[in-house]
C-alpha cells in the first residue's frame, strides 16, 4: 500500500491510491503504459518479483528523473503524488514461459476484474496510437452499442477502456479531416 504523508492536503477521508496487477514481461508491459502517457515512479526489485509503479505523466514533477532516485528517494517522491498510481507486480521467471497466462478476470467462468481505464481527448486518435502497439482491442471505438469508447487489450490481456475526457457521447462518430 502506498503511504501519503501530507494527509492534511489531501481533504478527502477516502483517497483512491492504487490498483496492481500482475504481468508477465516488464519489457512489453511497460513500454505500453508508457506509451498511454504513464511514468515509472518507482521500482523494486524483492527477489523472486518485483513491483513497478507508474502514473499518469500529469502527475509527475518533470524535473525529475525518477529511473536515477535510489529506492528511498523514489519512495519518498511516491509519496507526495495525490494521483493513482498503477502497481505491476512481476513474479521472475514468467516471461521465459511461452505457456504462462495471468487471468485477466473477464474470462467465462472467472469474471470479477473488469478493466482499468484512461481519458482521452479524441478516442479515435488514442486508438490509431494503441492500434500501432499490436496487442488489439477487444472493443473498437465504433465497434457495438456503444459508440465512441473502446477496450484495448495490453499486453498480458487486461482491457483498458479508452474513453472521452469530459463524458462520453454514445453516438460520438470517427471525425475524417
């Protein structure tokens, strides 16, 4: 769990502070998240596993280069970010099996987990990024009732939904220009 020190500058009794995943190759998870605008505030290294913490670039004092902070420091800077943070947890050994698998929680019969997801300004745009990362989408953006939002699979097959910053519009439409 994530400590907060300032606790009299956050006003919130409740302050939504992380979710983890489990993933089986850092070197493709990452880069992902990455590319959806995230940074890697924080990693740890236990031994048979280790912990990565991102966040949404928004979130991140860009003076800082936090690949060269020493696991205190990183810590301490954790610590003061009022956003989310997105906790990879990789158990070593996993990418070198081609057969290993995580559940991702939406499969028949082990549904409970459902998606994590990011805001956008133009879906379509976000998607023909996505698009170009080669993990696939489970829903397209004018794909089913709902119109205007996707489901973009990462690379250990956990949807991310794609979704319009300022509220969807189920009839929202691809914009050609």
């Amino acid at each position: 769990i994530l400590k907060r020190n300032e606790t009299n500058k956050i006003p919130n009794y409740f302050n939504f502070s992380q979710t983890m995943k489990r993933i089986k190759d850092p070197s493709k998870t990452i880069p992902f998240y990455e590319a959806l605008g995230m940074t890697v505030v924080r990693q740890k290294d236990y031994g048979d596993f280790s912990n990565f913490f991102l966040t949404s670039s928004s979130n991140v004092d860009t003076s800082v280069d936090y690949s060269s902070l020493s696991d205190a420091e990183a810590k301490a800077k954790m610590s003061m970010l009022f956003g989310p943070v997105l906790e990879l947890t990789h158990n070593h050994g996993t990418e070198n099996d081609e057969d290993f698998k995580h559940y991702n929680g939406n499969e028949e019969g082990r549904q409970g987990y459902g998606h994590i997801g990011f805001l956008v300004d133009d879906v379509y745009a976000a998607c023909d990024s996505i698009r170009e990362l080669g993990y696939g989408f489970k829903k397209e953006p004018d794909g089913g009732g709902m119109k205007g939002l996707a489901f973009a699979w990462d690379p250990d097959g956990y949807a991310v939904e794609i979704i319009k910053r300022g509220g969807i519009e189920f009839g929202d439409k691809r914009v050609e220009t």
